[in-house]
C-alpha cells in the first residue's frame, strides 16, 4: 500500500500531465494570431514567438536554422486556410494540416501524445467559423479570432473608416428627410413649437 505521501506525488504528477494535455482558449487564439501574422523576415519577431510560445512550439533550437521546423513552414499553408471562405475547405485544411504535423512529428520524434502545436491545431479546426481576415484592406495584422459571428474587423480602429463610410451613406440617403422633419417629431426632448 502506498503512503500517503507517495499518493500526493503521483497525484500532482498526474494533474501535470492533464494540465500538459490542454492549451487555454485564449492562449490558443493568441498563439494562432501571432504565427498567422508573423512575418518571417523579422528575427526579433520570430524569436519572441520562440520565447512567448515555447509550451507550444515543438522546437527548443536556436534561431540560425527554422526551416524543417513544422510550425514554421506550416504558416504559409496556416494562412491560405484562414483566408478560405469556405467553412468545410477550411476544416478539412485544418484537419489535413493536423494529420500531416502527426505523421512528420512521429517521424522526427517517435509516436507521443498530444502535444500543445498539435491541440492549437486542433482548437483551429473546431473553431474555423470564428478565423477571421480583416476586411480593412490597409490592417497591419489581419489575421484574427473573431468574438462573435458578425465581426468583419479585427479591431475597432480597422472598423472606423466602414462605421464612417456607412454614417455617411444612410445622411446621403435619409439626411434631406431627417432634417425637414418638424422639430418636435425628432426626439423626446426636443422643444415644442
């Protein structure tokens, strides 16, 4: 029979590995933003990823060499998806884009569990519908996890010139009628004449 200080050693080892098992939503989405907008060209930026990511990332080399790195050249191939209107073409992208990082990871590595890339992946794949690409052509950082099914922008500073083209728009439309309207008609408050 076990002691019960050996309960609570495996116990705590157990819950470690549960804990290893599972990625937060949130650091998900952050993780996937943050690799989809990367831009390789900048080596600050890609060791930050590194370094903020390394839970994640299935790599603990050095910055001299990331090609053959799956995560690295799969950004490209990360980005077409997200960008793909289709909901089904993205699932199955996702879906092939996991079985593929499996296949080349066991290669590599030999056959292990889940690790944080691959759930990433697969928190990608049951949530395509929110994988959004900023619709303000002039975003710096257009790939992003949208919070509800309505969102077309990415912030709301990316939303300011579509919010300001629609004001305008419904004035062009409506604003000769608004403004003939008797002013007592306007609003609760407004002065009887």
């Amino acid at each position: 029979m076990l002691d019960s200080q050996e309960k609570v050693v495996i116990e705590h080892n157990s819950s470690k590995e549960l804990a290893r098992l599972s990625v937060s939503p949130r650091r998900a989405e952050f993780f996937l933003e943050r690799l989809a907008n990367l831009d390789k060209r900048n080596s600050r930026r890609v060791q930050a990823l590194i370094d903020t990511f390394k839970d994640l990332l299935p790599t603990k080399t050095p910055l001299v060499n990331l090609r053959g790195f799956f995560w690295y050249e799969a950004q490209p191939m990360i980005r077409e998806i997200w960008k793909e209107p289709d909901v089904q073409i993205k699932e199955w992208g996702f879906m092939r884009l996991a079985g593929t990082y499996m296949i080349e990871h066991t290669k590599k590595v030999g056959p292990v569990g889940p690790d944080g890339f691959l759930l990433v992946l697969l928190y990608a794949l049951k949530h395509v519908r929110l994988l959004r690409y900023c619709a303000n052509p002039g975003c710096k950082e257009p790939y992003f996890v949208a919070r509800r099914s309505s969102q077309f922008y990415c912030s709301s500073p990316c939303a300011k010139p579509a919010q300001k083209e629609a004001k305008l728009k419904w004035w062009y439309d409506h604003g000769d009628a608004r403004r003939k309207k008797p002013r007592k008609t306007r609003g609760k408050h407004a002065e009887a004449t």
